[in-house]
C-alpha cells in the first residue's frame, strides 16, 4: 500500500495527491517509485480516461527532490539516480497514454518542476512559484529538466533560468509557456477536472496516438512529421474513427468506445 501518495477517482478521472505535506511533498526514493507505479496502473486501466497530479496542502506541489538522499553520493551513484527516476517516474508520465495534467498548488521546484513539465498539460494557481535552482547545490537538473524546459519555454530562457537558479510565479510561467493556466487556490482541482472530463469525452485512442506524435518530434532520430501520418492512418483502423465519423454524419453527439 502507497505511504507517500493517495489516490481516488472522479468518474473516470484518477486524482494522485502526493502527500508528505511536512516535508512539503519533496520527492524521496519511495515517493518516486509510488506515484510512477500510480500512474502505470491508471495507464493500463480502461475506465481512467485522464489523470491530474497535485500536491497536498496549500504551500506545495513538490517543492523538490529529498537532498538528504544523495547528499554524500558518488559521480556514478548521481547518474544512476537520475537515469532511475526518469525510467521510474519522469519518463514514464511524459509517455503517458493517457492525459496527465499537473495541478500545481504552490511551490514548484527542482524535481518537483521536473514532474510538472513532465505532465502534458499544466494548470497553476495564482500562488505558484516554480523554478530549477539545483545550481545552487553545485548540481544541475537531473530529472529532465534541462530538456524539457528548452523545449516548453526555449533555449534562452531555459538557459536563463537554470542558470540564475530565479523563481517565477505563476502569472510569468503562463506568459512563457510553462503553464498552460493559472486560476485561483481555491479553484484550481476543479479547473483541473473541469479540463480531465472534458479531454475524456473525445476520442481516447486518437488522444493515445495525439500524444505519441506530438512526443515524437522532440525524438533524436524521429521525424515526427513521418510519425503524424503513421498514427494518423492508424486511426483509420479504430472503432473510434468509425464511431465518431458516424455520429457526425448522423449529426449526433459521438460515443466511442475505446478502441
């Protein structure tokens, strides 16, 4: 049973709370390895439809990695924690099947960030900060965070903010495109599930292959262009496309089944 994370549905929207409000839901070994086995199981389950990440408490989303975890680790001890926590939880989020948003409720950063860039959407509320200050610890962000923020924010300013170790607040990382929404504290989980419901009732097989092409043009290698057309032939195969290409013919509201 998860110590560090607690789960519920609404309808077919999954909620995981990290829940180590004392410690400001920092992310330690444990708390890792839960919330990515969380988030495998609702991947695989065919009655989740979305997911929405958040922190408990008001203060904190993630307010970064446990530092006493690793403070006295070697070069190779470092790397294996970085590759680890990518392949457990940062990785695994990011090619998600099914929708994740983050609802980040307070302070974001480090590892903490590294997970909410992670999410394919994120919803911030007015008291947010968010930032990547490992530099200060003599280290750099290990969880992806260096990528993903070029590629949410640009090169320059993912430059300029690793570097200055600076904290934004949520009104400047929606301006950059860090966050897709901000709203008030006290509205943020239900924007959150206003927006899960509403990606569910399309199509989750066309949202599934959405999400592998949009991926796969920021792949080494990979022409996503090539993987457009792939997937977007795929869907011509699905009981999704015929179902929603009927109903608009039939001028009706559709109802895909899944598959």
């Amino acid at each position: 049973m998860a110590e560090n994370i607690l789960v519920e549905n609404d309808g077919s929207v999954q909620l995981i709370t990290i829940n180590r409000p004392d410690k400001l839901n920092a992310l330690n070994k444990q708390t890792i390895q839960e919330i990515g086995d969380a988030v495998r199981t609702a991947d695989a389950s065919k009655e989740v439809t979305a997911i929405i990440i958040t922190g408990s408490g008001e203060k904190a989303f993630v307010a970064g990695a446990d530092i006493s975890e690793f403070a006295n680790f070697s070069g190779v001890e470092g790397g294996v924690l970085s590759q680890q926590g990518q392949n457990t939880l940062f990785n695994v989020v990011e090619k998600c099947q099914t929708p994740v948003i983050a609802a980040v409720n307070g302070f974001a950063l480090g590892g903490g960030l590294e997970l909410a860039m992670s999410c394919h959407i994120r919803i911030a509320s007015d008291n947010a900060k968010m930032g990547l200050p490992e530099v200060t610890l003599g280290v750099i962000p290990g969880y992806g965070g260096t990528q993903r923020l070029a590629q949410l924010a640009g090169k320059g300013k993912a430059m300029e903010l690793i570097m200055t170790a600076a904290m934004i607040d949520a009104n400047e990382a929606h301006r950059i495109g860090l966050v897709n929404q901000v709203t008030t504290q006290e509205e943020l989980l239900e924007t959150a599930k206003k927006m899960a419901h509403k990606i569910s009732r399309n199509s989750s097989v066309a949202i599934s292959k959405a999400i592998q092409a949009i991926n796969d043009g920021y792949r080494d290698g990979v022409d996503g262009f090539e993987s457009e057309i792939k997937h977007f032939g795929d869907c011509f195969e699905t009981a999704d496309f015929k179902e929603g290409t009927t109903a608009f013919l039939e001028k009706r509201k559709p109802n895909f089944p899944g598959n």
